[in-house]
C-alpha cells in the first residue's frame, strides 16, 4: 500500500540559470535554510506524483526573493529548463510548528477572497500569487473585472483569514479596488 505524504510548497521555479543545471527558485517560505542547506527535496509539476531530488547548495540573489539552487540530477542548462514552473517542495513533517493564529504564507494561495458590502459577505476572487518583496502582496483576481490586484498583506486590510473553511475576508481602503 503507497503511503500517504502531505506537502509543502516552498517554492516554483521560475528559470534555468546559467550552464550547469542551476535553478532560480522564487521562495514561498520563510525559511531561507528550505533553499540553501543541502537534503531532500522533491519536485512536482501539476497534480503529478513528487520526484525526490537532493539539494546539493543554494545561495539567495542578493535584493530579491530568488534563490538559486543545484539539484543532484539536474546536471546542465536543457535539464534546467524544462523544470520552470515546477514547485519545489518538502515534507510537511518538515514544517516548523506553528502557533494556533500562525499559517505559512503559500497556504492562502487559491483562497477566496470575500469583502463586506450593504452588511453582507460578497465573493470578489481569489488570490492567485503572492509577492515578497519587502512587504508581502497578495495578488488577486478579480472575479467582476478579471483584473489582478495586489493587496497590502497587513491585519488592517485583511483581518479574517479562515483556512478551514478556505477563505479571506478583506477590507480595502477606499479606492483601492478599483485600481
């Protein structure tokens, strides 16, 4: 019987870099050790089962939020390349325990968003990225407009984040979401 694991996504790579295999990995954690201490990993590209991988090294890109790494099986620039969009991930053993408030920053990807009008709860979108430059923005799809916006991840602006039940409840200054 194949054993049941649970997983965490740290991280999606983005490109190839350089010649030997190397990986630009935009980070979803806030572990930077989850890119640059060497083990296990595994890689997963849509619903497919994980491939296990062993990280050899990684160093993060000075002033963003990308990390490079070597993978022990990707050994050159071709191989490097047909893994971008794979997410890069780790047992959810692995994951550091978290407070009862606490979550980590990739679970709120695919969560609805919700906002409160005329005293009622309405379905806006969902959020699609995140982005963690200095200060992490959600990104979310407008469901109405089928624009992108991106949200300041700050408790003023979005005081209920409900994992259980798969949604956040937002509440945007005036304006903002007709940027």
């Amino acid at each position: 019987m194949k054993e049941e694991r649970e997983w965490l996504v740290v991280g999606i790579i983005t490109s190839s870099h350089g010649v030997k295999g190397e990986l630009k990995v935009k980070s979803l954690s806030d572990f930077s050790e989850r890119f640059t201490k060497p083990g296990k990993r595994w890689l997963q590209i849509d619903k497919e089962e994980p491939i296990l991988h062993n990280l050899n090294s990684g160093y993060k890109k000075p002033g963003k939020d990308l990390f490079i790494i070597s993978l022990d099986k990707i050994k050159d620039k071709d191989s490097a390349e047909k893994l971008k969009n794979y997410k890069l991930l780790v047992e959810s053993d692995n994951i550091p325990k978290l407070e009862k408030e606490e979550f980590h920053l990739n679970q709120l990807l695919s969560l609805t968003v919700k906002i409160e009008q005329d005293n009622k709860i309405k379905t806006i979108g969902e959020v699609i990225d995140l982005l963690n430059e200095q200060n992490t923005l959600l990104e979310i799809k407008i469901y109405e407009n089928n624009k992108n916006i991106l949200i300041p991840f700050v408790k003023e602006i979005i005081p209920i984040i409900d994992l259980k039940k798969n949604f956040i409840l937002i509440k945007p200054p005036k304006g903002l979401l007709e940027l």
